[in-house]
C-alpha cells in the first residue's frame, strides 16, 4: 500500500522539531544540560516558550528526545565503522566499534554526559519499547549485542554455566536478554556486560578526564584493555589502521 506523502503542515512541524533539537544540541554543546531551557531555545527560534509547548509538553520530554537524536547519531557511525569492515570478520567489527565509540565519545563530551552522564529521567523511568528514546537506546545496545552474538555464535567463548551464575543476578539478566531478544546463555549475558562496563568505564574517565592522574595519552590504556576483553571473546588484537580519526 502506497504511503501518502506528508503534508504541509506534518513537514512544517517535522522541520520545528528539528530546529528545536538543533537549538537544545547547540545549548547542550555551549553551556552544557544545566543550559537547556525552554525560554533559551524559544529566543533562539524567536518563539514564545508557550509555543513551544505545542511540540514538547515539557523540558524533560525534549530533553528525552534530544537523547534519542544523539544515540542514533552514534549508533550511525558506529554502523558505518562496523560496516567498513569484511562482514565475515566480527572481531575485526567488534574493534573497529568499540574504538569508533571512543572516538566519537571523546570528540562528543557534552553529547556523551547527556547520554552516559547523569541518567536522564525520561529514560530511566519508561521502558516502553514502543517510545523512541528507550527504542534508541536498544538501537545503540544492539550494535554490540549483535556483533556479540556473531562471536558466539562462530565459536563459543567460554563463561558460567547458568547455575554458577550468582542467583541474585541471574533473574536480572534472563530478563535483558529477552528484552534484546539474544538467544544466549546467562553466562555469556554476564560476560556481555562485563566488556561493555569495560569499555564504558575507559570511555567516561577518559571523557570527564578523569584519567590525568596517571596518563597523558590513554589510548594505549583503551587499547590494552580492549585487547583483554578481546582475549576473553576468542578474538585476537587487531592493531588500529595508520593515521585513523582518534588515535
């Protein structure tokens, strides 16, 4: 059945929108969340706040939106980084991923404290699969659990049997994988969120610069680590391509 193309007034209003998230990106960039306001955006636009009220009923709702915009901006590249690669080779994905997310992250740190930061309220208390901030999130999550999986699948990497699983956690991660629909066991589930705390926790203190203390370079720390949790998947270090963005 053929779609009907948007009217004007749907295009108009799409184009408001985008508008509004472009002024909230700019605030977010500038002054950082504290300076996301609906009275800021509104004399960006040269709009009444109360007008924008018919777009975002709130400031939490934008706020949720714009999460939304910047998990798919980097779900983007990282499908791009992920799909340069052979598609045979998810170990060779799974690097060329993981530091794509550095470096989109380190290029990106007021995006990434939106995200990553402090959880934002719209996210953390709707898990309606069906709304499009968590329905980005999964987006973004599935990027790794997918090319996890792929690795699995190839050649199962050793982890607990379910039954050694600690039963406290066990229940919790039957649950997450159902919610992303991966057909693996809970041990691998565990070893799943095992890397990506890994890979975060370098991430965020190399964003927040957090890692002064001891470094002036941490890349070769990011990728020592990343050779590690390599190792446990099965996966032999894959060195970075000469003069690649963010190295």
């Amino acid at each position: 059945m053929t779609t009907a193309p948007p009217t004007r007034r749907e295009r108009l209003r799409t184009a408001t929108v985008t508008e509004i998230k472009d002024a909230a990106r700019r605030l977010l960039v500038t002054g950082g969340p504290a300076a996301i306001s609906l009275r800021a955006i509104a004399r960006d636009m040269g709009m009444t706040p109360a007008a924008l009220y018919r777009y975002y009923p709130s400031l939490e709702e934008l706020v949720a939106a714009l999460c939304a915009d910047l998990y798919d901006d980097c779900t983007a590249h990282l499908e791009k980084a992920r799909d340069a690669c052979p598609p045979d080779e998810p170990g060779a994905q799974v690097f060329a991923v993981c530091r794509e997310f550095r470096r989109w992250s380190v290029a990106h740190p007021a995006e990434f404290g939106l995200m990553f930061g402090s959880p934002v309220p719209e996210l953390v208390s709707d898990h309606d699969p069906s709304r499009e901030p968590h329905a980005a999130g999964q987006r973004f999550a599935l990027v790794f659990a997918s090319l996890f999986g792929a690795l699995w699948a190839r050649a199962p990497f050793p982890v607990l049997a379910d039954d050694d699983v600690d039963p406290d956690l066990r229940p919790q991660l039957h649950a997450y994988l159902d919610e992303l629909g991966a057909p693996l066991p809970v041990g691998a589930a565990q070893m799943f969120l095992s890397c990506w705390i890994r890979l975060y926790g370098m991430v965020a203190l190399e964003v927040f610069g957090h890692l002064h203390f001891a470094l002036t370079d941490p890349e070769p720390m990011f990728e020592a680590e990343l050779a590690l949790a390599a190792r446990q998947l099965g996966v032999e270090p894959c060195p970075p391509k000469a003069g690649a963005a963010g190295s």
